[in-house]
C-alpha cells in the first residue's frame, strides 16, 4: 500500500522531557492555552473545552442536499436501476436486477424503511446483500434481508464473528481482493485495497452505471466525522481517495450526510485533509510546549500529554478552519479532533515526533 510522504522536516527542538520543562517560566498564551484545556476546573472541561460551544457556523449550500420527505427516507433513481436511499444521515444503495434486488449496506436508522422503499420501485425481493465493512451504524440491520445470499470480505467476516451480532447475519460468500457479484446480466465489483476506515472496508462499483460506493472515507459537502472518520487505518485512509478516483465512476455514495458526490467531492476532501496535514506538521514543530508544563500537574503524566496534544490539534485547526469555513460543513465542528488524528498518525505511524524524538 502506498504511504504519503511524511510532510515537512521536524524543525530542530530541544527534547521534551520533564526537567527542561519544569524548569521552564515561559507562559506565553498558545492556540488554545492548556488552562482552558485542562486548567483547575475537571475533567468536564478539559472535554466541552474541544466541544463547539454556541451557534454553529452557518451550512455551505454546496454541503445541503434534497429535503427529506415525511416519511423519513429518500428513495432516487440515480442510474438505470440503481437507487439512493438516505434518511439525511446514512446513505446506501441497492439495484433492481433479473435476478432480484442487490443491495449494498442497511443503516439501522433507516431499518424497515428500506424494505418499504424498495417496495415502491419493484415487486422483487433481496436476493443479493453486501456489506461495505462490519460497523454496526451502516449494517446493523441486515437482518431484515431474509433469505438473502450475504457477501463480505473475509476481514468483515472474522470481525462478525467476532462480535456476534444476531442483527448482522454472517456473510455466505467471503473474499480477500477481488469478487464479481452476478446478478442477472448486471455486475457489481467489490474490492478491497487493504485497510482504510477498518478492515475490510470495500469499494463497491457499479461499472455499468458508474456508481462508486465507498463508506466512512469521503463525505461530500462535508469534513469528515470526528477523528478522520474514527479510521482504525490512518496512512490507508488517507490513501484510499486516491484509489476511488482511480476508477472510472460519476456517481459517488459516502455513506452519510447530506447529498450525493461527484470526483470533485473526493479532490476537494484531498485538499482539506492535505491542507490539515501540513499545518498539523507544523503545529507538531513550532507548540511551545512549555506552556502545558507551567499549566497542568507536572507530576501527571496523562495530563502533561494531554495539554501537548489538545494543544497542537487546536493550533493547526484554528490555521485551517477560516479557510474551509464557507466551503465544507462542519469544518468549525469537527476539525479540531480530526487535526488531533493526524496529530497521532504523523507521530506513531510516520515517525514526525517533535519533542518526543529521540533523546539526545
């Protein structure tokens, strides 16, 4: 799998170690001082501290969608044969076929509504049932699609195992890379290019209709959900919308929010993430750490980590936000923890420690 190339070059800083830190006066203010981080109030605070507070910035119109109707879904044609249905939260999609319907996903908060909504397009029942990764929010009520065939990538299958959740079913057919789903004369290609948001999350595409479905990785409109996404994989994460553009789709389904996405939804997602990347970089280089040590208990240690970190997230956030505040949702919501992940991934998985670098 291929890694982006670490950003920047660690500028030269004296070791972040206790002593040095003690010993040090400076209390000049940071991004966001540790003493609202985690100052002498509780552990309440440190937490509403990351939490947006007030009104929330207004919503872009290129992150709104169609309005939902009173029946609480949203069922569109969105190729031949092919069906979005969204509760303008959870996304997924199904297609009507000679052999029955194949569906993709069932979020539980769209549950019974999408035997509903399938219902309203075609007398066929599910005969086909795929699951994009094993999180419960998008498949937690496949269970509804009885005497259906299940398919799913082998990781998917271990994990369901696993968890033994009665309403998701164990998959029939299992594969590691590649799998054709035959349904008729219509084909669906799964594959898997390694772990991303988990193990085992696919690429679902639909090549005579070129719809792409990937979940929990691109979010069109919109930043992504707290902690990138809450990916298991950061390095493959940040890998996989260079993937999806390598397929040839017009049509692309996140999985949440709003509205459907296009290929610009997946560049411009890459330029937010690549813009935050940078900045956490620097901010990982230029926090001036002796603020948290003059700011929490010196002799806890979780404190001390927590104040750097919150610290750091919070200086590339607040370099990012204003420039992304009028063209992704939610940029002023969640772009403190998903600078916190990359914080994390730059340090653990791509060796940019700063301070914590090895001591001299």
């Amino acid at each position: 799998m291929t890694s982006a190339s670490e950003p920047g070059t660690p500028a030269s800083r004296q070791p972040l170690t206790r002593r040095n830190l003690i010993a040090s006066t400076g209390l000049a203010a940071a991004a966001v001082s540790a003493v609202t981080l985690l100052g002498p109030g509780s552990a309440e605070a440190a937490v509403a501290s990351s939490c947006p507070t007030g009104p929330t910035a207004p919503v872009p119109p290129s992150a709104r969608g169609p309005a939902i109707p009173k029946s609480g879904y949203l069922v569109e044609e969105i190729a031949d044969r092919v069906f979005w249905l969204t509760d303008g939260l959870y996304q997924m999609v199904f297609m009507t076929t000679a052999a029955g319907v194949v569906v993709v996903d069932a979020p539980p908060t769209i549950g019974h509504n999408i035997l509903r909504a399938i219902a309203t397009v075609t007398k066929s029942h599910v005969t086909h049932a795929i699951y994009s990764h094993h999180h419960a929010d998008h498949t937690g009520a496949m269970v509804l699609y009885e005497g259906a065939r299940f398919y799913a990538q082998s990781e998917v299958a271990g994990l369901l195992r696993q968890t033994r959740d009665p309403n998701r079913p164990l998959p029939h057919v299992t594969f590691d890379d590649q799998l054709t789903v035959q349904a008729g004369e219509d084909r669906v290609e799964l594959a898997y290019h390694g772990p991303n948001h988990s193990p085992g999350n696919i690429f679902t595409y639909l090549p005579a209709q070129r719809v792409l479905m990937l979940v929990d990785v691109v979010f069109p409109g919109w930043v992504p959900f707290a902690y990138l996404a809450e990916s298991q994989n950061i390095p493959g994460w940040l890998e996989a919308p260079a993937q999806a553009l390598r397929y040839p789709f017009h049509t692309f389904i996140g999985g949440h929010l709003t509205r459907l996405g296009t290929r610009h939804d997946v560049v411009i997602q890459q330029e937010y993430v690549a813009d935050l990347k940078e900045q956490a970089a620097r901010a990982i280089d230029t926090f001036n750490v002796a603020d948290v040590f003059k700011s929490v208990d010196p002799t806890n240690p979780w404190a001390i980590f927590r104040g750097y970190l919150d610290g750091v997230a919070t200086q590339a956030a607040n370099a990012v936000v204003p420039r992304w505040i009028d063209r992704l949702g939610g940029a002023d919501v969640y772009t403190v923890p998903n600078a916190y992940q990359l914080v994390e991934s730059l340090r653990i998985d791509y060796g940019h420690l700063g301070p914590f670098g090895i001591h001299p």
